[in-house]
C-alpha cells in the first residue's frame, strides 16, 4: 500500500477497532492490513495502536494521527468527488450525532432515502442528549437544539421550531385545563432537567414570566415522553418531540394563544477543519425532513 493507502487503512482500523474489521471493509486479508500498520509505526517510529478490552484503541500518538489522517482521506475524497462532477453519490463513513429522541422520530425513519441516494456511503449515529466532543468522537456532524454553549463553534441552524405546553387529554381531564400561564403554578409539570424551568410566554404584548415546577425532573426527553404520555402531567417542549401524538391528538397543546420562545435546530460541525462534503450533504437532508415534518404536522399528519 502507498501512504494514501496506509493511513485510509489506519483510519479504518481506528473506525472498525479490529484489523480483522478494517480488511473486510477495504476487501483484503487481514495480514495485508496488520503488515500496513506495522510498517507504518516503523515509518513513523511511535507506537499508534494498543490492545484493550474492546479491540484496538489508539495511543496518544494514534489519536492525534488519525485526526490528521482523516482530514487528508477526506480531503481527498472530497477532490475525487469535485473531479468526477455533483452528480457522483457520496462514499465512505459518515459520523453523526443527535440526541435520542429527535433521531428517532424525524431523522431515522428518513435516512433510506438518504442512503438511496448514496449507495456508497456508511452511517454511524451517535446518540445522546449530552453535548460531546466532536473531534475526540470523531463526529462530522452533530444534530443539537436549543442555544450552543461553545460560541466558536462552526454551526448552522437548520431549523426553528415552535414550544408549546404539551399534556394528555387524560391528565387535562383530571387536573383541568390552565387558561393563563400562572395556573401552571397548580400543576404536575415534567422538567427536563438539561433546560431551564422558567419561560417567558407572550400575548399581545403581554407577559407573563413562569417558574415550571414538578415532582419529576427527567434527563433525558425519551424520559419526559413516557411521563407525559403515562398521563403524569403537563411539559413545556418542542412540538418535534411529540409530532406523532400531536397529529392524532394523543397529546394536546394548551395555552395556545401564548407564544413561548422558538427552539433552534443546529448543524454543528468539528470546530478545526471543513466541514466535509458528507456531512453537508447530511445536514441538507436533515433540514429538507424537518421542513416536511413540520409542513405534515401543520396538516394534521407525520
């Protein structure tokens, strides 16, 4: 194998965590892949791989040339890819991640056409509703909502989405239904704990500043669904995370006539290097499916 070659090799051994993982990938023997990373350490004269209870793992040294390597194989896929026209499908692995429940309703059920679209390419999605380090995952695009702590880093908002106050007809039926926000006080509210629980709602100039208040705090919005939907009480949330049960009215929005601020959907990719023509491509795709979701709840459908 040539340079190019070796460090695609590495990078994929990193990826896969096994030699025997990386040469099926790349269609060789896993002697062929062993032999290329050895001599590559020779090359380079440090230790890139170790052993540990998962598989490989790099060291110190290998993380910081696979970074490295990664670039340069995206770089030069990117090139091929100019070369042979826009109209050529996207190849190798894409890294994404998004927190849970988002993914799982309105950008999984989505990706066939996605990968239809692109029969040479790999997605690994990464799911949590923590913020992580993109580089030191290996993200090329993370899927976040809500405002971004790191002011530096690289983003575009793909999508604004409206929040509402979300309840069950069942738990509206048995605690009765709030028609100004300070009733709110007087309710079972289902926090989200990674938010704040205070909201600013607004009408006709008016406001009125809420402290939302509960038994249960929940960290994660797969948490805050089950309680809602279990009819525990009522949530302040984004309308995707409950596009299905809004559109056939499993759940209801209360205090309708009250606007609560808007929450953000966010393309934030690896601060450090280009974003890569799959990862764009990816955060396109997204944007396009939350424009028809919304269009489709809006209608009364998902």
């Amino acid at each position: 194998m040539d340079r190019l070659q070796a460090m695609a090799a590495f990078v994929r051994v990193v990826e896969t965590g096994s030699f025997s993982a990386a040469a099926r990938h790349i269609g060789v023997g896993q002697p062929a892949i062993s032999k290329t990373i050895a001599q590559l350490e020779d090359r380079l004269q440090v230790r890139l791989l170790v052993r540990s209870t998962h598989g490989l793992a790099p060291t110190d040294a290998g993380l910081r040339f696979y970074e490295r390597a990664r670039t340069v194989i995206e770089g030069a896929d990117e090139a091929e890819l100019e070369a042979r026209g826009a109209g050529a499908g996207l190849t190798g692995r894409l890294r994404v991640s998004a927190a849970t429940t988002f993914a799982r309703l309105l950008v999984v059920p989505r990706l066939p056409e996605f990968l239809a679209r692109h029969p040479g390419l790999e997605i690994d999605i990464v799911l949590d509703d923590r913020v992580i380090d993109l580089v030191s995952e290996g993200i090329d695009v993370s899927l976040r909502m809500g405002q971004l702590a790191d002011s530096t880093a690289v983003a575009r908002r793909l999508a604004r989405g409206r929040r509402s106050v979300i309840a069950t007809p069942a738990y509206l039926g048995r605690a009765g239904t709030p028609s100004v926000p300070a009733d709110l006080a007087a309710h079972e509210a289902i926090v989200y704990s990674q938010l704040e629980s205070g909201w600013m709602f607004r009408k006709d100039g008016t406001e009125a500043s809420v402290a939302i208040r509960g038994r249960i705090r929940v960290s994660a919005a797969e948490g805050i669904r089950a309680a809602v939907l279990a009819d525990m009480g009522l949530t302040v949330n984004s309308d995707w995370m409950f596009a299905p049960e809004l559109a056939c009215g499993a759940v209801v929005r209360v205090l309708d006539d009250w606007e609560l601020p808007p929450v953000d959907l966010w393309a934030v990719f690896p601060t450090g290097r280009l974003a890569s023509a799959k990862a764009r491509a990816f955060a396109d795709f997204v944007e396009a499916a939350v424009d028809g979701a919304v269009a489709r709840n809006a209608a009364g459908s998902v």
